[in-house]
C-alpha cells in the first residue's frame, strides 16, 4: 500500500467510478445473500449460526488436540503435514519440494492464506513459476495488485480496466468483452493446468477426523488445480480445523449463502490424501502445510480469539458501510473489513495498525451478518481500550486522554457542566448552519470542530439549554 | 399519576432542547408525570467509544447514582439507550457493587419509543404532522434495541403523515461518535450516501430517534443546499 | 521442530497440556426433512435448472440412452466406468470412449473430448448437487475437462440434501481421496460481476435421472 492510510482513503472517495463500482458489488452480495437467508429458503439459519460457534468456539480451545488428529489422519491416507511458523518456512518447504521434484511450473487456486505470507514473491524470484488460477486473482497477478475483496477480488477493474491487462501482459489482440476475455483465460490457464508440476490451494475448512482439506469455489480452478498436477500442496491457517466431516452440514450451509447468496457454490472438492490405489486419477502426493504466522498469539486472549472463528466469507465486508466506502485496498493488509480491522492490530501490532480499530461507526453491522457470530463490534471497543492503554504507556494519545478526563470530571460536576454549556453557547458563533465555516476561530479549526466543519454543517446552539427550558416551565407552573 | 424521569442525553440539553420538551409534552399529554433530575449530565459513551474506559465509568457511576430512584427512565436516544444497557455491566464487570447498581436500574430504563408502546402501551398520541416524511433507522437502536417497527407504527397513527422509507433504510449515517471528527472523510462520505437516499423519497422530514444522528444528517443536508429538515420522533408527536 | 514449537504455542495459549482430553464436542446437528420421492425429483430439477443446468426424466435406460446420444450428436466423448452407464446403453455409443484406467490416457481422451459422461454416488434434492466420488467407476477427469458434463443417474441415489449425506456418508474419506459436490455449471462474474459460464469447468451440464 503507497502512501499513508489516509492518503489512499481520500483518493478512493475522491473516485467516482471507484465508489459506484464498490457500492453496486457490494450491494449485489448483500441482496443475493438476504434471498439465500430469507427464512423461506433456509429456516434454520439463525440456529445454524448459533451451531457454527459453537462448533468453532469447541475446535479453537481445543485446538491442540484436532490439529494432531488432523495430522494421523492425513499421513493414515498416505500424505503429510508440514508445520510452518511463518510465510518463509511456507516457501522453503514449497521451493525445497520443487527442486527435489525438478517442479518449474505451479498453478495455484485462491488462498488468502498465500496472499497474507506473499507466497509468490517468495517463489518466483527463486525461478518457480507460480501462475494464480482464480479469474480474479490471475486479472490481479497480471497487474501487479492484491485483492479488493474477499470473494470479488478484481471488483475495481472494469472490462476495459481487464482487455488493457490481457493485451499488454500475454500479448493477445485487445478484446473488452467479458465472455470473450474469460474465454482467453480460459485457453491460458488451461495449458498451464495440464503442464503444471505442482498444484497448490488453500482450504477452506480443514476437517480433522478425516485429515481432508475443503475446497469451494465457482470457476473450477481448485479442482484442476488439486486433479491434474502429480503433487498438491494445500496451505491453510491452523485456525481452519473443523471436528469432523459430519460438521460440513453446518458450515457448508453457511458459507456460500453468506459470501455470495449460492446455496452451494458449483464445486465442493473434499481432499484426503494422495489418490487411493485403485482410483485412476489424482495427484501421487498430498502435503497440507499448517501455518501459524501468529494465530497462537490470538489464541491466548479468551476474548479476542473468536477472531479466528471467521470462515473468510467477506459478508462482513459487503456490509461494511466504511468498507463500502473506501474500499479493499486502504486496509494496511490483506484482510480488510471489519475483520481485517479486528485481526490486523493483533497480527501486526499497534504502531502498524492501531488506527484502523478507530476508522468504524460501530454501527453493527458486521456482527450482525457474520455466520459463525464473532462479536466484531465489541471486539473493536475492545480493541479502542487496549490500543488507548498502550498509547498512554507511551504518552502518545497525551493531549487527547487529558481531554476526555477533563471531559470525565466536567461530567460528574453537573453546575459546572452547565455553565461549560452556557459560555460555549457565548463564544462560538451561533449564527445559521453555513456561518459556522467562516466564522470559526482559527483555534478551533483545527480540532474536532474544524474536522466536522470540514464536511458538514452545524445548527446554531439554542439560546438556553432544555435544564433552562425545565426550570422555567417549572417556576410557570407547568409540572 | 405516574412518573417518569428524563434523562434527556447532553446533546438534547445542549443542541436540540426542543425535543425534551417535545418529549415532556407528549408524556404528560398520555397521563405522566414528568420529573428531570438536574444533577444529570451524560452517560459515558464518548468515553467508552474513544477507548477511554476509566473515564467512561467516573461518568457512568455518576449516572447510576443520579436515577437511583427514579421509577422509569425514559431516554430520546438508543445509543445512550443501549450504552446503558449493554455496556455498563461490562465496564463494571469486577466492581460488584456497581454491578448491582446497574442491574437495579437497567429495568427501568426505556428507549422513548419503547417506553410508549411496551411501557405506556399507547400508540396513537394524538398527534397531527400535514406532511411526507422518511424514517432513519439509527443503528444503535436497530441492532442493540431492535426499535425498528416501533417508531413506524407510532408515526403511522400521526394524522396527516405519510411515511416513505428510503433505499437503503439500515445502512449507517455515518456519525459513529468521536469517528465523525476522527475520520470526517468517511464520516462525510456515508453521510452523503444517506442524504442521496434521503432525497430521493421526496420527504420534506427525515425522523429518527437519535439526536446524533440528526445532527450529522442535518449538517449533511444542509451543506448540500437540500431543504429536507431534522425531526425526532418526539417532536412529530408533540405536534397537534 | 515447528511441529513441537507451534503445538506448545497454542497449548500454553489455551492452558491445555499434552495429551490432555479435549471438552466434549457439540453434538453434529444433522436434521433430515421428510422429503417423498416425487417432490425430491422435482426440487432437484427445478434448482438444476434454475442454474441453467439442463434435465431430463428418462422413464427407461433406453430414453436415457436416447438423450445422450442426442447431446453428444456424434462428438468425442468420454464415459466413465460407472456400470450404470453400461446398464444404460451409454457406453456402447459410438463415439463414446470409455474403461479407461490409466491417468494419462484418460487425460488424453477428455482434453480432445466435448462431452463427459459420468453417473453420480448420490444427489440433493434441495440444492441440485451431483456427489461424485473417485474411484475405479468414477475418475475425477471426465467430469472436468470436457466442455459439457452429462451425469446419468438412478432415481433412489436422490437424497434430500447435506444432512441426509452426511448422515449415510460419515466419513467420506474412508472411501475415497476425492468426494466433490457439483452444483451447476462452473461460472464466474470476477469481470464487472458479470455471470460467465463454463470458466474452467465445464459450461454445459445435463442431468438425467433413471
């Protein structure tokens, strides 16, 4: 991300086409996803939610203990787990496998868990040509970005935005229309599914009696990606665990109605291990890699570790409406929304990210909506209080503490809040809404008055305030 | 007679004094005695939405002793509403005695609306408004209080008044607290949103039930040149 | 060890120790509706359709015979070693190849192939799913690579959804790598949230049920 976070806010709310593009994407998740939800369609969703926290809540306080079920059962079907720290350990394992195979070529399916370790900036300097399979994704691999959105990742890119890329970066003749740009992708990728060495994907869930990786998608990519290569390699958060197979029945149901209003996506792959004996096709070898990357930190705090409850639905996204107005790309990481809001502070620290816990009306709706009930809004007050507590141990948030405790005592003195009230009423100008910008003093302009002024206009402050108004109606005699 | 006290919110004492006489009017108007204790100031949410905790109870515990013994509070806002409700017991969560203090009073404490229809159990009011307006669904009353149909049905009984919603009805204003200064950008972007929406039912009015809200749909308006006016629910059912 | 070092991580974490009993789980929650046979036809065919799948009832194997022979009009194909199919007749269509055991002939044959036929392991009536599992009958490939997918199925294999599924089929892993749910032809709308079908799997799909 170039720039300061405030500089990217403000050149996407300065770009008209850029906000419509945001707002109709956003806006056509949230409609299919209320028709998938309506109670006529799925009854049960309420109790369904209920379940899938459950179900999450169980499998993350006893993490310990399904991520080493998880394993047996996968090296029980003939493949391996790999444990990873970090992003670097991801590709050292994934380069070392290369070479030891003679791999050139990997085809990748959509994995925000690859895009958080930048995964392919580690792989391709090191000559392994990594080619992202997802339509979106590859849009964006051609173009040098990262994703706008969870489950919409090129939603910023029109079709001229997409014939542009195509006829620059794989030198087709320019082509604006949708059906015919896939159709390109298509024939590409195509190729580069049935050359690949290595096929790599994410996992939606990991399901631990089974040692299977889940795989959902639209397009079919994950599919070609984990069928035709000799060998896979899923990488997935240890956060993915799921109890058992059994447990899809839930989770599944939510998923897909609540990314984009599917009842199902088209394809569900369910993974476990190498290809059996007797089956004709499938890679020969399956690895899953389980990466911590600082998931364990999350899981120490008993409350904030419902962050890695979150399924990657991108519900919380499309309702957002900060996030529908600034967009994918003006949060600092790849997870952005209210969860990224929420994980990104306790990933990354609060130098990098403590703003962003703040950038929220805590209108509620994110909660609302997400499908396994983590409780976002009060995880980001949670959040403001932690953040405020640190940046005083630093005596960063100096000016503004000082202000809300002076604020605090002027509150438990009520006499003295109301001649605060009236001399305010005195010195700021109470002329008509529009006066406010310019007859400001200089002063205020800067503060909390002058950024409201900014954007919008003030009423002038009434003559006396309703405890003045009381006592008169009192002393007339009307109570 | 009955009695209530009010606890009209710093906003409403401050800014827009006319919708707790509004709310008096109408209160008094269906059988109550209405009382206002005068040692009230705020009820802490500044504080507490800026992550201020500390000084979010100081005013808190300062607000429980004030409406100790009021027999119902009635409130203009969700938000204070629902900062009340939902958010004392966890501020206080290991000082038990103010605890109980909230545990006590948070039962008597209503949201305006609901106090009319769950409380009073008056729909009608008697009230006259010759006009169209449009409803602002605030999100903390919405998604903490579950005021949604409420204020519908009491505006449905005012006479003269027709109601058109807006497209979309739930989506945030945009004020968010301290966030409107912190983030004005963004502030002013989903106002602005809101008011497209709002303009676009052709109301003269825009209700709410939330003060701060209509502070910032007001500045939003009226920046914009747009003669669409701010009313609080109270102040269209105090209209005869 | 990585291994060791996340796994005492997450241990200390939680305040678990090795090889502590985890808290028992929650119950899974599987509700099967009460679903008759004709309306769990019915709902299978109208969510297919209303995925721009195609349908058909065929009322004898020789009618389910008769479509796909239709459908592939003469063009490469690839059947599976479903014994269904062959039961059906499918298998002997002309150009029809089929008995394939071997990954690279098999990949062969659908990459040239306009159509692949399979059967299906079971179906959901409430969201218009094809349950494939691999296996020596079913290979992963052929409902894949061709450009249309023709799966021929018998009626009882009709379930009422996921519930029932995983109700029959606790644990799919005993019985195979690879279970996949097909629901529709494979789509897109990452261009401009425009709807595109037939990205990389296959565009056409038609569904006959014996």
């Amino acid at each position: 991300m170039t720039g300061t976070p405030l500089t990217h806010i403000q050149a996407t709310l300065e770009d008209p086409r850029l906000q419509a593009a945001i707002y109709k994407a956003s806006g056509r998740l949230m409609d299919h996803r209320r028709h998938a939800i309506d109670p006529e369609e799925l009854p049960d969703f309420q109790e369904l939610r209920t379940q899938a926290n459950l179900l999450k809540r169980h499998t993350i306080e006893n993490l310990d203990h399904y991520l080493e079920m998880f394993q047996a059962q996968v090296e029980a079907h003939g493949g391996q787990v790999l444990w990873a720290s970090d992003g670097q350990q991801v590709a050292d394992f994934v380069l070392e496998l290369a070479r030891r195979k003679q791999a050139r070529l990997i085809v990748k399916s959509k994995s925000m868990t690859t895009e958080e370790i930048d995964l392919r900036d580690r792989l391709e300097p090191q000559g392994l040509e990594t080619v992202e399979t997802d339509l979106g994704e590859y849009i964006l691999q051609l173009a040098g970005e990262r994703p706008y959105h969870i489950v919409a990742p090129a939603l910023h890119k029109t079709r001229e935005d997409v014939g542009e890329i195509f006829s620059r970066r794989l030198g087709v003749p320019l082509e604006n229309e949708p059906e015919k740009q896939t159709k390109i992708a298509r024939a590409v990728l195509r190729e580069k599914f049935l050359a690949a060495d290595i096929g790599m994907s994410g996992a939606n869930f990991l399901v631990a009696d089974s040692g299977a990786v889940v795989l959902v998608e639209n397009e079919g990519n994950a599919r070609m990606s984990t069928t035709a290569p000799r060998i896979l390699v899923a990488v997935a958060g240890i956060e993915k665990l799921i109890p058992r197979a059994q447990d899809l029945a839930v989770f599944l149901k939510l998923l897909g109605r609540s990314a984009t209003g599917q009842a199902l996506t088209v394809y569900t792959s369910f993974l476990s291990g190498p290809r059996r004996e007797t089956e004709i096709d499938g890679p020969e070898e399956f690895y899953v890699i389980l990466l911590d990357n600082g998931r364990s930190k999350l899981l120490a705090d008993p409350e904030k570790r419902q962050s890695l409850f979150c399924i990657r639905c991108g519900a919380c996204l499309s309702h957002c409406p900060v996030y529908r107005k600034i967009g994918g790309h003006s949060y600092p990481w790849v997870y952005s929304g209210p969860i990224g809001a929420v994980i990104t502070p306790q990933f990354q620290g609060i130098q990098a990210a403590g703003w962003l816990p703040f950038a929220s009306s805590l209108c509620g709706a994110c909660g609302e909506v997400c499908p396994v009930k983590i409780e976002l809004p009060q995880l980001l007050l949670e959040l403001r209080a932690e953040i405020q507590k640190a940046r005083a141990r630093h005596s960063e948030n100096r000016w503004e503490k000082l202000a809300f405790r002076a604020w605090a005592w002027v509150m438990r003195h009520p006499r003295i809040y109301e001649m605060l009230g009236m001399m305010a009423g005195a010195v700021l100008p109470g002329a008509s809404p529009g006066d406010w910008r310019e007859r400001l003093p200089r002063w205020a302009a800067r503060g909390p008055l002058g950024a409201w002024i900014s954007q919008r206009d003030l009423p002038p402050l009434p003559e006396r305030s309703f405890r003045r108004v009381w006592r008169e109606r009192l002393r007339a005699g009307k109570s | 007679m009955p009695r209530v006290s009010l606890f009209v919110t710093c906003i409403i004492d401050q800014v827009f004094p006319q919708v707790g006489l509004a709310m008096c009017q109408v209160l008094e108007r269906i059988g109550y005695t209405v009382d206002f204790p005068e040692a009230q100031t705020c009820c802490g949410q500044p504080a507490f939405n800026t992550g201020y905790r500390e000084e979010a109870r100081q005013v808190a515990r300062h607000f429980l002793k004030v409406f100790r013994d009021a027999e119902h509070i009635v409130v203009p806002s969700g938000s204070c509403t629902a900062m009340i409700v939902h958010h004392y017991p966890g501020l206080f969560a290991n000082e038990p005695r103010w605890l109980e203090e909230t545990g006590r009073l948070t039962p008597r404490l209503w949201e305006f609306s609901k106090f009319l229809l769950e409380v009073a159990r008056v729909e009608d009011v008697g009230a006259r408004y010759d006009g169209v307006v449009t409803f602002h669904d605030s999100c903390h009353g919405l998604r903490e209080l579950g005021i949604k149909e409420g204020p519908r049905r009491l505006l449905g009984n005012v006479r003269g008044l027709t109601l058109r919603e807006m497209e979309p009805a739930e989506e945030c204003c945009g004020f968010g607290g301290t966030f409107a200064v912190k983030f004005p950008e963004i502030s002013g972007g989903m106002g602005r949103a809101k008011i497209e929406a709002i303009r676009s039912t052709g109301a003269g009015a825009v209700v709410g039930i939330d003060s701060s809200c209509l502070l910032h749909i007001g500045g939003m308006l009226s920046r914009a040149g747009l003669d669409v006016r701010t009313l609080h629910l109270a102040e269209v059912l105090a209209q005869q | 060890m990585p291994r060791e070092h996340i796994l005492h991580k997450v241990r200390t974490a939680l305040g678990r120790s090795v090889g502590q009993a985890p808290a028992p789980a929650p119950a899974p929650r599987l509700r099967i509706p009460e679903v008759d046979a004709e309306a769990r036809l019915a709902s299978f065919f109208r969510r297919i359709e209303s995925l721009a799948g195609k349908t058909f009832h065929a009322a004898a194997a020789e009618e389910a015979r008769a479509y796909v022979e239709r459908v592939v009009d003469g063009r490469p194909a690839v059947a599976s070693n479903a014994p269904f199919l062959r039961e059906c007749g499918i298998t002997g269509l002309a150009s029809v190849q089929t008995g394939f055991t071997a990954a690279a002939e098999l990949r062969a044959a659908c990459v040239a192939a306009a159509c692949g036929i399979t059967s299906a392991d079971y179906a959901l009536a409430d969201t218009g799913t094809l349950v494939l599992l691999s296996s020596p009958e079913e290979a992963r490939t052929i409902s894949l690579l061709p450009a249309a997918h023709l799966a021929v199925v018998p009626r009882r294999r009709i379930l009422t959804g996921l519930d029932e599924l995983f109700s029959r089929l606790e644990r799919p892993a005993d019985q195979t790598s690879s279970m996949v749910l097909i629901t529709g032809p494979s789509r897109t709308a990452d261009i401009e949230q425009i709807l595109i079908r037939g990205v990389h799997g296959p565009g056409e799909i038609h569904v006959i049920v014996v």
